[in-house]
C-alpha cells in the first residue's frame, strides 16, 4: 500500500524502481527474441519479427536467427 510519508513511500519507490530494473536487466539478457519488438510491445506497438530480420539495420538477436 502506497502511503504518503514517513518509510512506506521511500519502500514503494525502492520497490518499484528495483522491479523496473529487473525488467531492464531481462530485456538485455534476451537471446532468441528480437529485443526490437520487446521494445515497441512495451510502448504498445507491434512487429513481425521478420520485418526487423529483413530490414536495414536488423538488432543482433534477429541476425544471428537468419544464421
């Protein structure tokens, strides 16, 4: 429960920082996803894996699938 002040907010805040640094932590370990479409899925947006496989500048994960 969130609370507006004393420790019980500075805990909320560390709590919710710390879990938004895991999710940092597991976007940049992924291996067999393409970190380009992890990206946009957090924004809302979409992609076909294959649209970042073929296109000019494709992220590393999708090149070393198209090995």
């Amino acid at each position: 429960m969130l609370t507006t002040s004393g420790q019980g907010c500075k805990t909320e805040i560390f709590k919710s920082a710390m879990a938004q640094a895991r999710k940092m932590q597991q976007y940049c370990e992924l291996k067999d996803e393409c970190q380009r479409q992890t990206f946009l899925a957090h924004f809302g947006e979409s992609l076909n894996r294959k649209d970042c496989k073929y296109s000019s500048n494709p992220y590393d994960n999708c090149l070393k699938a198209s090995s």
